[in-house]
C-alpha cells in the first residue's frame, strides 16, 4: 500500500503545529516546531500570508490526513463513508478515522507514534477477537475485543511504551485491561473524546464544494 516516505518533521512545520509523528522526540527541543517554526520551502518563512477560505479548508484536511497518516485516496473514502452515515458528517469522518486499528493501537499506548502503531500491526502483533489482522486500516466496531498476541507480551518494546504512556488518557470509548493487554470497544468515539485541534467542519465544507 502507498504511504508517504518523505521526512515527517517538514508535516508538522507546514502545518504550523506539533502534529506528533514522531512519538517521543516531538516532547523534546530537538522538535522541528520549536527550532524552525516555519513552513519549509523557499518562502516558507515570508510575513503577512493570508490564507483564502479554499486555503483554511484544505489546510484543516490535510491537516487530519497527516495526524492519521493516510493519503488521498483513502481519506476521500472515509469522507464518503461518513457521508452516508446518519449524524454529522464531520464527526463520522473522525470516529471512522479514530476507528483504524492502528489508531486504536496508538490510543492504548502500545506506541509512541500512530506511524510505529502501523508498523506493529503490520507485523502481526495484535488480534481481533481472536484472529491475527495486521491490516492498519481495519476498522473496529462496537464489541470488537483487541488484544496484545501472547508472544508479543513479553517485549521490551511493549513494556516499555506502555511505561513511557502511563499518563496518557484513554478514551472513554475503549475498554483496557493493561494487566492481561486486552482492549474492547464499547463504544462509537465522539467528537469530545477526539483530543485533535480539527476543525472538521471546514473539511466538509471543501468536499461540498
């Protein structure tokens, strides 16, 4: 599956704001934000820049692509899935994105990053209910039970992410069990349980368009 390849620090100042892909170093002063707040490029750095509505409602996309790593495609299919879900659109599109395995992984605190969360569920270490899925994008559902495979407990990389992330909240809608590293789903994720600084009505408002 494409992915993007390029440096992710150069996502964050393009952005203007810590978008945290790179777990542990983003808390500390090596952080690009903090030592070149600017935009990368050559006129990255220029005063006075004024966005078009366009420009703030593609910024607020992208803006979320990158806090899930997805791309283009993909994320257009999240929108149209939302689209046809009864509720507010913007707040389906998140709950889909936050709904991806590898983001589930993330939210327990088996990682330090969603873009480690995918690369640990591509390696087979999880399950859901019961069977091996190292698909980043599944989507987990209401009941669906997600669990650290047995051999995998043992890790010190395991161990000590779930240390490091002991402080780090998690969701209403998730069910964890550090103790046995079993998680359930007991809930859809709503929007104030969504801790990211989207405005995802203006996503909406691009895609209407």
């Amino acid at each position: 599956m494409a992915r993007y390849t390029g440096a992710v620090c150069r996502l964050c100042r393009r952005e203007g704001q810590k978008l945290f892909l790179k777990g542990d170093r983003c808390y500390t002063d090596k952080c690009a934000i903090d030592r070149r707040g600017y935009a990368p490029g050559q006129h990255g750095n220029a005063r006075n820049k004024k966005l078009s509505e366009y420009g703030l409602q593609l910024r607020e996309k992208q803006k979320a692509k990158r806090y899930y790593g997805v791309l283009e495609s993909q994320f257009e299919g999240y929108f149209e899935m939302a689209s046809k879900r009864a509720g507010i659109t913007g707040e389906n599109l998140l709950a889909i994105l936050e709904s991806r395995l590898d983001n589930v992984a993330y939210r327990l605190g088996f990682a330090m990053s969603r873009a480690e969360a995918r690369q640990l569920v591509r390696h087979g270490h999880f399950t859901v209910n019961g069977r091996k899925v190292n698909i980043p994008s599944y989507l987990v559902k209401v009941g669906d039970v997600i669990e650290l495979k047995e051999k995998s407990r043992s890790l010190d990389k395991f161990k000590g992410a779930l240390e490091a992330n002991a402080s780090r909240p998690i969701p209403k809608w998730l069910d964890f069990d550090q103790n046995n590293k079993v998680a359930k789903i007991v809930a859809v994720p709503a929007r104030e349980d969504i801790d990211l600084p989207v405005q995802e009505h203006l996503i909406v408002e691009l895609y209407s368009k």
